[in-house]
C-alpha cells in the first residue's frame, strides 16, 4: 500500500517536501536556537513584547510537534489511501503547510534572539 500512494505524484511531492523542511527546521533549532545564552525569547507578541521566555531546550518543542503532525498525518493518509485519494492528498498537504508554518516561527524565534 505504501508503494501505491507514492506512486501519486502530489502525494510524493508533498510527503518529500515535508520531509526536507522537517530536517530544515530540526537544522535550524540545533544550530541556531541552541547556541543562544539561556533563556531565550519563545514568545513574542506585538503588543506587549516578550510573553514567554525560558531554557533553550524549549525552542526544539517546534520542530518536534512538526515531526509528530508529519507522522500522523502520513500514518493517515497511508490508511485513507484506499478509500480517497483526496483525502490522502489533504493530509499529506496539511502536513506539508503545517511544516512551513513551523520554520515560519522558528526563523521568527531567530530574529527575536538576535544578541
């Protein structure tokens, strides 16, 4: 069933897609995120500054929800695939906008903890 629903072209695109921007975004936590003085920035509201901050460790909370969304969406589009190509395009395509959303905050996370 796997070899079928990467034979769909937009399936294979979105899911290796997803995939690369996941490693982008673990990438960018580690190297950047990581190398800041504790605590850093987490949250930052336009209004009222800085929200949250707290231990480094926290910023890896991105990237990992990135990967659980990843692994569950694909686990469900691998079980819809058979019923619905459609819903297993959506699934793969929400996880793929939902990882972009993520690098969206992480390089936010950067330019808010620029020393």
């Amino acid at each position: 069933m796997v070899k079928k629903a990467f034979g769909d072209n937009i399936i294979r695109f979105f899911a290796m897609m997803s995939v690369v921007i996941n490693i982008i975004a673990w990438l960018l936590a580690v190297t950047t995120l990581m190398r800041q003085p504790s605590p850093i920035v987490l949250h930052y509201n336009a209004y009222f500054g800085v929200d949250i901050d707290g231990d480094r460790k926290w910023s890896l909370l991105l990237p990992g929800t990135g990967l659980i969304i990843l692994t569950i969406n694909y686990a469900l589009a691998l079980y819809f695939f058979k019923k619905s190509k459609l819903a297993a395009r959506i699934f793969v395509g929400t996880a793929f906008l939902f990882n972009l959303i993520i690098n969206l905050g992480i390089v936010t996370l950067i330019f808010v903890n620029r020393v």
